[in-house]
C-alpha cells in the first residue's frame, strides 16, 4: 500500500476521438514537421501541465506513472493523432511542407532555439502591462458606479 487505497477514483471512460490518422503523404508530411519543429512532444509537454505539483511518495508515484502513460504507447499515439487530425484541419498539405522549409532554414532553427526564452520573457515583460488594465478597469467601473 502506497497511500492510495483512501482514495476510490471512478474507472476511467474514453471521452476523446481516438481515431487514427490516416496514413499517407499528408500525415507524413505533418509528423515530418512536428519532428523538425520539435513538437513531437507536444502532447507530453501539454500533460505535464497537468501532472500533480504533489511532492508526497504517492504523488511522485503517481507523477511518473502519468507521464509514462503519456510518453509512451497507447497515450503517445493518442496524442499524436490528436495533432495530426488538428493540423489537417488548420493546414493544407503545401502549407505543412512550407512551415517546415521555414523551420530547416537558420531563421526558423534560431526561433526554435529563442522561443522558449522569448516567451518567458514576454509573459514577464507584459505582466505589469496586465497589472495595470486590471486595476484601471476595476478603478473605471469604481467611479462609474460612484456617479
């Protein structure tokens, strides 16, 4: 026993499309840029958002036990075939191969490269900018009422 036997959890139902994508040109063309792109993990990336901050054994346990059933099998394919479907939704064939010519050249590598670092960035630069709507909205509505 782990800690886990307090907790009854409901038996897990399949709520989700988990059609396959169909096999041809389009959805190798579409893995070929998730590769290049490295969003390949896209899906393990998205779970471990999801993943429990619970630094106990049995979070731990239940941590790793996740992320496995994600990373690897029946969960990765799950996922996979999820974007695929996605991406043929949003995207033509030619426009898949072009974003991926883009990501192959030095521009889309040093994107790849910086984004991370951007991104953080921004979400720290922009955060005062938020701070400040917030409180002139709350501020604004404030003295409308006052009228």
């Amino acid at each position: 026993a782990r800690g886990f036997v307090n907790y009854i959890p409901s038996k897990p139902v399949i709520s989700f499309d988990t059609t396959t994508a169909p096999a041809d040109e389009f959805s190798l063309e579409i893995k070929k840029l998730l590769r290049v792109s490295n969003a390949q993990n896209l899906g393990i990336q998205l779970a471990s958002a999801f993943s429990p901050g619970n630094t106990t054994p049995q979070g731990e346990v239940y941590r790793k036990r996740f992320m496995q059933e994600i990373s690897t099998g029946t969960g990765r394919a799950y996922f996979e075939n999820f974007v695929i479907r996605m991406y043929r939704q949003y995207f033509t064939i030619e426009e898949v191969k072009q974003v991926t010519a883009f990501y192959e050249s030095d521009a889309g590598r040093k994107i790849l490269r910086i984004l991370p670092t951007l991104l953080a960035d921004i979400q720290q630069q922009v955060k005062p900018i938020a701070e400040y709507f917030a409180s002139k909205v709350l501020y604004d509505l404030y003295e409308e009422e006052k009228k």
